[in-house]
C-alpha cells in the first residue's frame, strides 16, 4: 500500500499555530515522523491561504524538503499557491491534489500538472457535485477527466483518479458504491491510471472512539476491491498492522483470519456473510457490525457498536 501521509493538513489547530508561528521545527519533525512510520509521500493540505499563498507554499516546500525525500502533494484549491509550490520543488515528483471535471479546474489544473511534471490526483466530480453510483463515478472519470488528459498528451502514468470516499455519517449509501468505483475503474482504461482515496473521510464526523475501527475494516474492503493507494495517517499503527495482515496473508490470529475472509469476499465480489465471524469475540463482533454499516445494510448511528448485530 503506498501511503501518502495525511497529518499535515490545515483542520489541525496545532498546524494552524505551527503554520501561523512559521514553526519550521514543527513541520519538519512531523514530516519525518511520518516518513520513517512507512509514507511514500506527504500531503500539504494548507486551504486556500487566500492572503499569503505567495510565501506560505514556497516556504513549505523549502522546509519540507530540508528533511525528507519524498514527493510532495499539494491539497488546495489555490491553483496560484500550487503553483508557487512547485516553482520550489528540487526532489521528488510532486502530487497536485486536486483536479475535479468542473469545466474551469479541468481546463486549468492539468495544464499546470503537466508543465511542472507533477502527477495529479483528478476527483470523480462534476458540476453537480459528487454522484452517489458507483457506475457514475466511473463515467466521469471515462467521460470526462481520461479524455482531458488525452487532449493534453498528459501522461496515464502520472494520473491518479479519486473516487471520493465520504463519511458513514449522513452519506452511508456513497459507501459500498465506492467500493465497487475502485473494482471498475481498474478496467476502466488501458492502460489504467492509479487510484486513490482519502482513507479516514469515511470516519469524519464520526465519535473518536469509533474512528479506528471505521477506518481499518473500511481499508479492508478496499484492498480487496483492488486499492493500492491511499492518503491515510502512517502513524495510525494498528491500521498499519491491519495492512501487513492483508498484505502478507497472515492468518496467525482470529482477527487477522476475519480481515482476510472480508478481504477475500470483496475481491471474489460476494457479500460478507456472519458464518465467517465468530460472535463471541468482541473484537470480531465490531467489526462484523462496522462491515454492515459500510455495506449499507444497518442504518449507521454512533451507538451502532453497542446495538445488536444482524446477519
């Protein structure tokens, strides 16, 4: 799994301060953290920064790669702030995060992608905003954001489509759909572009005692729709266990066992079924009740953990 590693990101009140205070020791302490916890990039959500994008992308940038070798993603809508950024950049192949197929950022964004040599992550959503289907998000990525690049001799290789993972609470029925976006997009082109998603916005709103668990069995499935990449926190070690066991196909423990039969199911396209969970662990019994809330079957509620679990 190729992480790009989330926690510098402006919703942050620490990277608020550290941004607004030029901590430069702040942003680089976490981006070595999060380099030697196992990213192969770094996002640097930083908003809009509508009054000093001038100094702030280009300072990041620099402080950044004083201590990492890592390619750098820039997650703003400030197209003049990427920019800037990648005016700077001296290492790694930058990430722009992101394009969506919204007439005026599909017309600009991969123009500047390509002169820079910067892979671009392009967002399944249109005008009208994100799409529920899964069949939806694939034609705006077929329809609309492969052709972009076509006309532009953009290289496949450095597109990276995002079909836009959102959270169990309030957009529960986007989550299976997503699911079955990333298993079709894979045979969406040839050759096909990567695909990525934003991991933990399947949890955002969610308690923090739930988030976890949220995440680590919806990264399950995923893996097993055919994920490869995805912006998650790499200093979150129990996903990172969860990602080993799918990963190396250990099935030394009865947890590990679950994950990779939830695994399994999803990449065979069956649905997960109760018999390949036993009830009496606890631990299994959550994640069973978080496998029916991702799959839309139970109606998600925060106290859905301690509810009783259906077939």
């Amino acid at each position: 799994m190729y992480i790009i590693g989330e926690n510098i990101h402006i919703i942050s009140e620490k990277v608020k301060e550290a941004l607004k205070a030029r901590d430069a020791h702040f942003f680089q302490n976490l981006a070595v953290k999060q380099v030697e916890a196992g990213a192969q990039a770094l996002d640097l959500n930083l908003g809009p920064r509508k009054a000093d994008w001038e100094e702030v992308f280009p300072w990041m940038v620099q402080t950044v790669e004083a201590v990492v070798d890592v390619p750098l993603s820039f997650d703003s809508t400030n197209i003049l702030g990427i920019e800037a950024g990648l005016k700077k950049i001296t290492k790694c192949q930058p990430i722009i995060n992101s394009t969506s197929a919204e007439p005026e950022r599909l017309e600009k964004v991969p123009l500047i992608a390509k002169q820079y040599n910067a892979r671009l992550i392009a967002l399944t959503m249109g005008a009208s905003g994100i799409p529920v289907s899964a069949d939806e998000r694939v034609n705006i990525a077929i329809e609309k954001l492969i052709p972009r690049m076509m006309e532009i001799d953009f290289p496949m290789s450095d597109l990276i489509i995002d079909p836009l993972v959102l959270t169990v609470s309030g957009c529960q029925e986007y989550c299976p759909e997503l699911v079955e976006a990333i298993r079709t997009l894979q045979y969406a082109w040839e050759p096909p572009p990567a695909i990525s998603v934003g991991l933990s916005n399947v949890s955002n709103a969610v308690p923090a005692e739930n988030r976890p668990i949220i995440n680590r069995t919806y990264c399950v499935m995923l893996m097993g729709a055919g994920l490869k990449m995805m912006i998650a926190n790499p200093l979150d070690e129990p996903l990172k266990e969860t990602i080993r066991i799918i990963e190396t196909r250990d099935d030394t423990t009865p947890v590990g066992r679950l994950y990779l039969k939830l695994h399994d199911r999803v990449a065979a396209s069956e649905t997960p079924t109760i018999e390949d969970v036993d009830m009496s662990d606890p631990e299994q019994a959550a994640i069973w009740k978080t496998v029916q809330i991702l799959l839309n079957k139970v109606i998600y509620a925060d106290s859905y953990l301690q509810q009783e679990a259906t077939a």
